[in-house]
C-alpha cells in the first residue's frame, strides 16, 4: 500500500484552499485568545490600562501614521505579484497531481 492510501482508499490531500483557511482559521483562534487574555487583565487592572492607553496615545500622536501607511501600502504592492504567482503555480501543481491520480485509478 503505497503512502497515498489507507485501507484501500487514497488519502485526502489538503489543497491551497483549504491550506489558507486552516493558516486564517488558526489566526482567528489564535486573535480571539489574545483578546481574551488583554479583556482580563484590564479587568484585573484597570489603572494600568488606562496608563498604557494614553501612552499609546500619546505616541501615536506623535507618530507619522501617514508615512508609515504609505511604506506599508508599497510593500503590500510589491508582495502581491510574485504571491499570485506563487498561488497560481501551487493551484497548478494541485491540479496536474489529480489529473496524474485520476489516470492511475
């Protein structure tokens, strides 16, 4: 029985769809906790919280958001080709591998 098969039936493989909702799946699980955790300790301590939400404040303020939003977009903008290149080629390799299981079965 080759690795591909369980008890006679060819196993699942997880395709880039599936991949990318476990990866956003395993995020929102993961942002949700955090949450959960900051909810609490500011119930437990809520003078810190506020002490640390003006300081945050504070710096923002001070901050220039403007150019750090730009820089961020002209990342984002340059990452993008090369990672639909990168999804496009694994859908490829997704769809020539079942069209090399179908014509093995």
């Amino acid at each position: 029985m080759s690795s591909y098969e369980l008890h006679g039936e060819p196993e699942h493989t997880p395709t880039v769809e599936e991949g990318l909702q476990a990866m956003l799946q395993d995020g929102k699980r993961s942002l949700r906790q955090r949450y959960q955790a900051f909810q609490a300790e500011v119930a437990r301590n809520p003078a810190k919280a506020v002490l640390l939400a003006t300081a945050a404040g504070y710096l923002l303020k001070r901050l220039p958001l403007r150019s750090i939003l730009v820089a961020n977009v002209r990342i984002a903008a340059a990452l993008t080709p090369p990672l639909l290149l990168a999804i496009g080629a694994a859908k490829a390799c997704e769809y020539l591998q079942a069209k090399a299981r179908i014509k093995r079965f």
